[in-house]
C-alpha cells in the first residue's frame, strides 16, 4: 500500500511537470520534422534517404513519448458514462487481431460481464491497447492473449492473460514506474499511463506473473 501510494505521488508529480513542458517541446519538434519532409521530397533519391526516414522515425518516437506523458497528466477531464466494457471492448478488437495476425499469435474473447459501469470510453480504449499490447509482445509466435470480461453486484472485472515469458520475481516490484522498462525500444510509460487512467476511474489494477505467463486484473467498481 505505501509502495502503491508511492508509485501515484510519482506519478502525479510528472504529470505536472510534464504538461507544462510537453507542448513546448512538440512545436519545434514538428517544425523540424515538417523541414525534413521538405528535404526528403527534394532531395528525391539521395544517398541520404535512409538517414531521413531514420530522422523521421525519431521524431514520430519523441512525438509518441510526448503523447504519452501527457496522458499522465489530468490535461483533459476524464468523461466517465455508463458502458458495458465488453462494448468497448469489440470497438478495439478489430486492431488488436489485426495486429495479433501479423505477428501468428491468437486472442480469445470472454465476454460474460453483464453489468454496466462508469468509464471514459477512450481512456479504457488506451488502457486495453496497452495491456494486449504487452502481452502480444511478451508472448512468442502461437502465443494466445486472453480478454476475459466477469462482472457482479459490486464491480466489473476486466482479465487480459497471455502465456509469454512472464515478468520476472525482481523486476515486478518496477511495474508500473514510469520509464520502467526491459525493452530495447520501449518507453516504460504504457503501463503508468494505464494507472493512472484506471486510478481516475477508482479501478484496482492488479498482476499475477509466472514464467508461464502473465495476467492483468483490472476491477472497476459498479457506483450506485
Ligand atoms: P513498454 O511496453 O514501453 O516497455 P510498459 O509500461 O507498457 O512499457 O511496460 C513496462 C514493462 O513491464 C515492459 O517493458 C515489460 O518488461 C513489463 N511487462 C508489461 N506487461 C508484460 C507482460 N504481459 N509480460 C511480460 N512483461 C510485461
Ligand atoms: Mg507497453
């Protein structure tokens, strides 16, 4: 409880910050970007193409953390309506198989809440991408990513489990620290993005994690 209460201090600290500063820094990024667009369409088929895509790719990655650091902050007020998140779920399905295809890995849908709940439909949208979107990335080809949906008198569950490698006993204690990462061109804020979300909706977010595998339980709570 305290490493959680910890974990949202941290959290609410760079949001902060990082609102204030985020779209100062987009501007000249997209300035320069537009400048190398120019450049690239000029320069036609330069020995320099690769370097400009590279550049480009760069900057679409810097854009990308930008993005995702001013989720952490509370910039847009949160829009919770009454949703049946099996609803949203199939909003976003579409992508996540489109994207399981790709990589020969399968998702298995359990939908059997029955109850609505409060939620901001594009909010819960993000956090499902980024959560299957872990679990496609930690499970190898063949993999399977479950989304399971359960609900009762008092909340909704939302379970997302896969059979990847699994979040090792040392590291689990980082889950969910912005920045925290293990991939080579990870940004480690996917997940803190999530909590912070899901804390805006009073939801629990919880993991169980072996090297069978990995599973996600998020419980929203059902509000009279
Ligand atoms: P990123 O995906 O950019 O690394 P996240 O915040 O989404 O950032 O995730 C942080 C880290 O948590 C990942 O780098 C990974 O080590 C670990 N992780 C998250 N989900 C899973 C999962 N389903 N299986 C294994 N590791 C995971
Ligand atoms: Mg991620």
């Amino acid at each position: 409880c305290q490493k959680e209460l910890r974990r949202l201090e941290h959290l609410n600290l760079l949001g902060q910050m990082s609102a204030s500063i985020a779209h100062e820094i987009r501007n000249p990024l997209q300035t320069v970007k537009g400048f190398l667009q120019l450049l690239q369409s000029k320069e036609g088929i330069s020995p320099y193409q690769t370097h400009f895509i590279l550049m480009i790719d760069e900057l679409n990655r810097a854009n990308q953390i930008i993005t995702e650091l001013l989720c952490l902050s509370r910039t847009k007020p949160t829009n919770l309506k009454l949703h049946n998140i099996n609803d949203i779920i199939n909003s976003v399905l579409p992508l996540i198989e489109a994207q399981a295809l790709e990589e020969d890995k399968i998702i298995i849908v359990e939908q059997k809440a029955v109850s609505i709940t409060l939620l901001d439909e594009d909010e819960i949208k993000q956090v499902l991408l980024n959560i299957v979107k872990n679990a496609l990335e930690a499970s190898k080809s063949k993999g399977c990513v479950k989304i399971i949906t359960e609900s009762n008198q008092t909340s909704v569950k939302l379970i997302i489990c896969d059979n990847g490698q699994g979040i090792p006993p040392e590291l689990q204690d980082n889950i969910g620290m912005p920045f925290f990462t293990t991939k080579q061109n990870g940004t480690g804020l996917g997940l803190s993005m999530s909590l912070s979300i899901l804390e805006r909706h009073n939801a629990k977010l919880d993991f169980v994690s072996d090297k069978n595998g990995t599973s996600f339980f998020i419980i929203f709570p059902i509000v009279e």
